[in-house]
C-alpha cells in the first residue's frame, strides 16, 4: 500500500475497512468513505479548502457543550436531519407526522400535573394548550408520557440563560384516562437558530436566514406506541416555508386562537402509530 | 417548502444554497449536501445512528486542542489527507513527492545553524541528516527554509509533552549557497498515531492499527519554487506497507545507515517543482 494517488487511494482505504468486525459499521464506513473521497474529487478540493474544512469542524466542536450542540445545528442547516426523521418516520395516514428533534430537548424536565402552568416565568404571551393522545385505531391513549419544550418570547430556551436557576417552558405531563391533557404556557414565537457560531457564519456566508416558525415541541411516548418527536407549528408565521431546519409539515400547522381577554389557545391532537 | 419526504428533501436543501454568492462556496456546499444526504439515504441512517455520528463528532472537536487536532487524524485515517495531497501536488518526474502534513507542525519552530543538533535533548539514537535541494533543472537552490520535524524514541513530538519548556526535535535551517543542508538530530522511529481519542476508537472498532512508519518530517520554501510538504521514511519499517494515513510513496523511502560508533546517517536530497 505505497504510492497511493489520487486514482487509488479509495480502493485501499475501503480496503483497510474491510475487515470491520461489525457488518454495519463496516457498512457505513464503507460508504462515508466513498462519498468523503467523491466529494474532495469532484470539487477537486484544495489544501487551502481542506484546511478551512478542517477549522470549520473543529470550530463547530469547540461551540458545543452542555447547553449547546453545534453539530446538530449543522446536521439540521443542511436538512440531514430532516431527511433521516423522514426515513425512520414513515408511518400509516392518520398517524401525527414526525419532524426535526432540534438541539434544545432536556431529559430531565420537571413533571407537572394537567393545568399547570409550564411556563413556570419564561416571558411571553400566556396561552392554553389542550389536547388529546390517540391510537391510530382512535383509542384515547391514557397515562402517555408528554414533554413538551417551547422558546420564550424573546427567542431563548431556557439553556440558552446561562444564569437561570430553574427550567422554564418546558415540561413533562401524563395524559388523562381519556387521552386528553391541558397545560398553561407562552405563546410560541418565531426565532432565529443561534448564529453566533461557525453554523451562522454559514448561514450568512450563503445568504441563508436562521429563522424557524413558531413552533412547540412534543416527545411524546407510550408502551405499545413508537414514540412521536414533532412540532407543532403557529399558522400565518411568516418562515413557515422558509424553515432554517427544513422541519415543516402542513399537517403540524395549527391555529392559536387569541381569546377576548388577549391569551391564546392552542388545541392540537396527536395520533400515535403503534410499535410494529 | 413544506412537507419535505426523504425524496424531494435533497433538491430543496439544494435550493436553499443555491443563493451563495461566492460560486465556489456554491460549488462547495452544493457538492457535499448531495454527498452527504447520499450517504444517509444509501446506508439508510438510523437516527440512533445519526445520533452516534453527532457524538463522534462533538468528541472528536472537543478532544482538538493547541497540542491536539484530532480532526486532522480522523482526515488521515480516512484517507482524504492523502486524497487531497495528490490532487494537488502532481508534479513532472523527478521532483520529490509530496505526502501528508500531519498534526503536529508548528508555526514558531527554533532556527538552527547548519550542523546544529535540533533535537535539543530529545531521547533517541544519534543521527546525522544531510543533503542538498535542487530545481527540477539541477541547478542548487541556496537559502531555502527547511523546516523538520519528527517524534523521539518514544514516538512523541514535544507538543504532546505539556511539560516541555522548549521545543524538541523540530527546526528551521536554510541551505547552504550549494543548496546544502547538514543537521543533528535523532533517529526516526516508527510510532502510534494518538490513539486515546475518537480516532483511536474508530481505528479499534474498524481492526486497524494505528502506526505510521518511522519518517522524518520536512516542509521546504524557496522563491520561485512549490512549497513542498513531504516526509521520508526509514527503509525496512515493518509498517511502510500498512501507514495508518496512507501517505508512504517508494520514492521517499531512504537508508538510515548505522555508523561504526552506533549512530546513524541518512542522506536525502530535494528537488522542488519551479512555481508554474
């Protein structure tokens, strides 16, 4: 394996993974390594280049920590994660179609009961969330276990505060015995992805916005269920169909209703599509 | 844009780069959004997999470092290092080859008078390093930069040794008006790449070992001539034909000749490609 040149060197590196114990990391290996090799070939990639790649990666690494997960973002701005929830997703009509999980998710939310207030102080306009959890044959599915997690009217999950002492719009409540579930909360608002790392140096370097719609994210799981991870998304939000995360699907747009006293609600069912 | 399945989600991530203003970029982004998504869609990319790829990932950012650059490993062991060094490094016959720079450079290295000991109290066996650098034409190129730079008998470059108050066994010297250069300095030993990270994880889980033949590492600039960045590699190392960054070329492979009192010379001449 000497004189590697720009003709050979795929077949000898796919060579020293072909002994991969694991068929299929040898499987994936093999592929990355062929698309890597294309890439750098087809766009006969210089040093220069290789080098800013390089940077941009380590960059990216660098930015990530307990509160914030650059790599996803990354994943998310060029719709790889999109287009992997859209092949591990597909499920019967009828069922709540699954969209991006995002970089924001904790697991370890505070439980609330029905009719709590999850905002628990994130600023924003209040707002009723109702609901109920179904089957795909209809039948109420009780005790599901509900996350939901939102940005604050300014744009902030709760961490992106480094200096918040408690969770704040976000939360895990159980449905009811008949499905159904209510919560308090803020009104979602459409916000910008952070850009303050090497994914919005991207962003701006190719004239692309960061913004996503207003949304609310929902994890929502039960035996005998595959487990929901979707958004629903505010109708009449100006980025619904320029998404920074390539995450919207008409099926998830919903109406908050503002109320005479100036709060909104949201009523939003979900179908769950059971294990196969 | 909406509604985005696992079969349109590729062309509209396209459409969303294809307003980069620099058309290199473009070029760029457009080339690895097509490779990246088709590597997803070829191996059928679980998202539990896809999660494990954000976490290499984010490990492999954050064990890079000012002494580390593990992305730079991972860039080598997947070949596309040496990839990059072909496309860009053909040069007529009879000019040296290049091969991979490799992560352990560095900018500020001491400058040494000719027949000077860079090593500078790094461990390993006595060695002798002379030759000359040359055109293409022959002609002796006088004042050239030489940087070199090598592991000791451990198989350590000073930059993984945190403790080190100075530089070892790396250098700057100029050759001579005959294009000559002479310098002391230890034998080059074959040596594991850093293997106590992502990288060395990846190389576990794919079977390969992670050892680069003993070489001596050397970047040379001359006005007028190629940068080159190249190594040479001492003649009957067991790994020449299994280098863990597939950068070994026969015509770098030189005699590291015991002498009668134990030490060793080598005898290594250069010959840059004019600048085209």
């Amino acid at each position: 394996m000497r004189n590697l040149n720009q003709d050979t060197i795929t077949q000898a590196v796919l060579a020293r993974f072909a002994g991969t114990p694991d068929p299929r990391l040898k499987e994936i290996m093999t592929c990355l390594v062929q698309h890597l090799h294309a890439f750098a070939r087809e766009v006969k990639l210089t040093e220069a280049e290789w080098l800013q790649g390089i940077q941009f990666l380590t960059a990216t690494g660098h930015k990530c920590d307990t509160q914030r997960q650059e790599f996803i973002l990354l994943s998310d701005t060029l719709g790889l994660s999109m287009l992997t929830v859209a092949m591990n997703n597909e499920k019967p009509a009828g069922c709540t179609e699954a969209t991006v999980f995002g970089p924001f998710f904790l697991e370890d939310a505070p439980h609330y009961e029905q009719g709590a207030d999850v905002a628990n102080g994130a600023r924003g306009e209040p707002c009723v969330v109702r609901g109920t959890v179904k089957g795909l044959d209809g039948k109420p599915v009780a005790d599901a276990v509900i996350n939901v997690w939102q940005a604050d009217a300014d744009g902030n999950y709760d961490v992106q505060y480094a200096e918040l002492a408690h969770p704040q719009a976000r939360g895990i409540l159980r449905s009811g015995p008949d499905g159904g579930f209510h919560f308090k909360t803020i009104r979602a608002e459409a916000y910008p992805i952070p850009s303050d790392g090497p994914v919005g140096d991207m962003l701006k370097a190719t004239a692309n916005h960061p913004w996503r719609p207003a949304h609310l994210h929902f994890m929502i799981e039960a035996p005998g269920y595959e487990r929901l991870i979707t958004q629903v998304f505010r109708d009449g939000d100006p980025y619904l169909d320029s998404d920074a995360v390539f995450g919207v699907r008409q099926s998830l747009v919903a109406d908050w209703v503002e109320l005479p006293d100036g709060s909104y609600s949201l009523d939003y069912d979900f179908v769950l599509n059971p294990v196969r």
